[in-house]
C-alpha cells in the first residue's frame, strides 16, 4: 500500500476531517520547525501541526531519524513512515501521550494491530525513557 493511501485509511480510522499533508524531510528542516513551534532546537522523528477550524493538518516526518528507526527496530523503512503517519494522525486527532495516562499507546497500539504495524511510536517511547 502507498503511504498516501496509509495515510488516508489512518485518517479515516483515527476520524480526522479535512486534508492531511505529509512531508517527508531532512533533519534540517524538522529541527527549524520544531524549533519555531514547539521552542524544542533539536531534530525529531515526527512533528503534527493542527490546521484552523480543526480539519486536518500537516505532518513532518525525518527521513533521516526513520531511516535509523527503521534499521534499529529491524523492519523496513516503509513501514516506519507508516508508524510515523499513523502517530502523527493521532496527534492531530487531538491525543498527546504526553498528558493522558496512556490513552494514546492505547489506540495507537489497537490501530496498530489493526493495520498490520510494528511496534508503536509511543510504545517505543517509553521503554527507552
């Protein structure tokens, strides 16, 4: 399955409206977004971004950081941008693991299950805290 079609059934399962764009990056360029939005100056692996009026969002993903994901949890790179897409989906279904009690592990690790994926983004979070 193609990751705009991934992204598309994620959308539709997580129930977010409107468009969603994904950019696939540099560590660059997500480090510069981080930065300016979340006031974070380092790279990170996926970045969400709500659009206004709540319908959709946009996506940054780092290539770079999924590429070394991808090989540190031994499964390929398309599947990694598949977990990414489905995190960042999460997000902008308004979830943040951050905040609530595992609400989010909760469905990203159904949905996960569900769409045939590897371990979850959050999952992976918090064993290596």
């Amino acid at each position: 399955m193609s990751l705009a079609r991934f992204a598309r059934r994620a959308q539709k399962l997580v129930r977010v409206p409107g468009e969603v764009d994904v950019l696939v990056t540099g560590n660059r360029q997500v480090r510069a977004l981080n930065r300016r939005f979340r006031k974070k100056d380092k790279a990170t692996d996926v970045l969400s971004f709500h659009r206004d009026g709540g319908r959709g969002g946009d996506i940054a993903i780092s290539a770079s950081i999924a590429a070394a994901n991808a090989i540190r949890y031994d499964h390929a790179l398309i599947e990694e941008f598949k977990i990414l897409i489905l995190h960042g989906i999460l997000h902008l279904a308004g979830y943040d693991h951050e905040r609530d009690n595992g609400e989010m592990a909760t469905r990203e690790r159904a949905l996960r299950a569900r769409l045939g994926l590897p371990g979850s983004l959050t999952e992976r979070s918090e064993r290596h805290l």
